[in-house]
C-alpha cells in the first residue's frame, strides 16, 4: 500500500528492522552512511536496494534534513554497488518511490538498483 511520505518516520518499518538486524538480508554492502542488500522480489536479474542508515521517510525528507556527509556518502555508496555489481558498462537503472503517487510502499527512503538485462521504456507508456 502507497505511503504518504510526509509522515513522521515510524521505527517499525521494515527497512529500519533490517538494519537492527531483527530480519535478515542478503547484504552487498554496508558502511557508515548507506546499507545495500538484493530485493527479495526482484524486477529485474540485479535488483539491490541501497537505504541510507538514517531515519528518513523520503528523498524530500533526507535532501532536507540530512547533514551534508550523509548525503554525500548515500549517493557515493549508490555508485559503488553499480561499479561492484558490474552494472557500470552494461548500464543500470535507479529508482526512488515517494509517497502515494510514486507508488512508495516502504516508509525509509531507498533506491532500486536495476540491472542485468535491458530494461525497457522507463514508464508503461
């Protein structure tokens, strides 16, 4: 079910129990700023989430609220997971839901990481 990503970020959702460790993930890669693991329905051969360690409902609510480190290293551990990955050459594709219209069903940003095979028109058209 979509979330409205203006609510206050709840400490239950599922992305905030992998990081305590209460569920387990198939984790690619993780450091101080950013933890990246394989969706566990995925979309396409390669389909990793990256989420960064903060408490952040969105990609509004991080770009507004997170210190500038945070940010930087978010987006520096995105890019390591596609060179990692071997997605660089062949190409990938990135994707951040928000709220309901974006179809976000987690509250704690996070980005899909797509690749492996080509992936079609970005939207159904």
């Amino acid at each position: 079910m979509p979330i409205d990503a203006t609510q206050a970020y709840d400490d239950t959702n599922i992305f905030a129990r992998i990081l305590r460790g209460e569920i387990p993930a198939r984790r690619v890669y993780e450091d101080d700023h950013a933890l990246a693991f394989h969706d566990i329905h995925p979309q396409a051969p390669v389909h990793i989430l990256v989420i960064p360690k903060g408490p952040y409902v969105s990609w509004d609510d991080f770009s507004a609220r997170a210190p500038a480190a945070e940010i930087a290293g978010f987006v520096r551990a995105v890019g390591h997971v596609a060179r990692e990955q071997g997605l660089v050459a062949p190409g990938y594709r990135l994707l951040a839901n928000t709220g309901g219209h974006g179809g976000q069903e987690v509250p704690h940003l996070h980005v899909h990481l797509f690749g492996g095979r080509g992936l079609g028109p970005m939207l159904a058209r």
